[in-house]
C-alpha cells in the first residue's frame, strides 16, 4: 500500500517523529551524565592540642562492573586526600600540609571474604556491604601539626575516590571512557577557629 504525498507532510506524522527525536535526545543526554555513586554524608575538621584532625563518611555502593572486577581477583584501592591551605589575599593561597589515606579491598575465594587493608593492618568480612563499611569513613585522622587561629583563615581540600592508577595496566587502558569506574566526590571545607 503506498501512502499519498500529502500524508508524509501531515501534522500528526511531524508530531510523532518529533516525538521520537525528543525520546531520543532525552535517552542519549541520560547515558552521557554519570549516575553519582558515591555520597559524602560526613565531613568535619578540628583543631587540637595534637594538630588538626578530618572525620568523614561516605556512602557508595560498587557499580556492577567495578563489583564483578572485583569478584574476579583484582584488588580495588580507595584514595582519601586531605590538603590543608592558608588564605592569602596578596598571592596564591599556600598549602601547608597534604596527606592521603589508601584502602584496599580484595576477595579472598578460598575463605569467601573480601580483605581490607590499611597499611600494614588488614581485617577480613564475611560480606562485601560489612567490607565497604570498614572504607568507608574515618574518624580523627590527624593531617596536620597545630595551627595557630590567629595565623590566618585556614580550609581543607578533601578528596575521596577509587584509584583506578593502582589497577592493573590492561585494565586501566581497558576503562578510559566507562563512567561507572569514576567514584570521587570532593569537597572544601572551613577550618573552625
């Protein structure tokens, strides 16, 4: 059956195919934008006798491909970052102290528990939700010596992310565009006089 001429031009076949285009564009805008995966529920910062000290908590659950690499053997490695800076109004702000914190999380087949290492202390859990959580905050970390109020207005730089530079080179090459190996959130934050 051939349609007419007059019906290819008609309003509700534009409609229909403006339709489509619109679905499209929303569908394609979707699969661009990353979902966010990790959450920083808790960030607080101190200053004590012993120096100036970061709590914080996020929540984050692994995406399934990162959770599948995972279950295969390779080990994940998650990179907190602290960076203590000074305001300067007649220059560049100065940085006066940087530190990091690595985790790394491993599953273990033979015993069907996930490993948590933190420098030379590792501790073993039975389920992987019990494993992230062990990661997945930190209370007092000192990160830098005590810093005098009256020396000026200080912040924090803080970062917390999944080290993809840790993981094996053929994987690292192999994830360069999947937005579901990119956990990071980062945030300022006013040290309190």
């Amino acid at each position: 059956m051939q349609t007419p001429a007059h019906c290819l031009d008609c309003p509700t076949r534009r409609r229909s195919v403006a339709a489509v285009w619109v679905a499209l564009a929303l569908v394609l805008l979707l699969a661009m934008v990353p979902a966010r995966a990790l959450d920083l529920l808790r960030l607080d910062a101190q200053r004590s006798e012993h120096g100036v000290q970061l709590s914080f908590e996020t929540r984050f659950d692994l995406p399934p491909s990162v959770e599948d690499a995972l279950q295969r053997g390779v080990a994940l490695h998650f990179l907190a970052e602290a960076v203590l800076m000074r305001s300067r109004w007649y220059w560049r702000d100065k940085e006066l102290a940087r530190t990091t914190r690595t985790w790394r999380i491993a599953y273990q087949p033979l015993t069907f528990s996930y490993k948590v290492s933190q420098g030379g202390l590792s501790q073993s859990y039975r389920s992987l939700g019990e494993a992230l959580r062990a990661l997945q905050r930190f209370n007092q970390w000192r990160i830098a010596d005590p810093v005098p109020a009256e020396d000026g207005r200080h912040y924090i730089e803080f970062t917390y992310r999944l080290d993809t530079e840790q993981l094996p080179r053929p994987l690292q090459i192999g994830i360069g565009s999947q937005p579901e190996w990119t956990l990071r959130v980062a945030r300022t934050l006013a040290l309190p006089d």
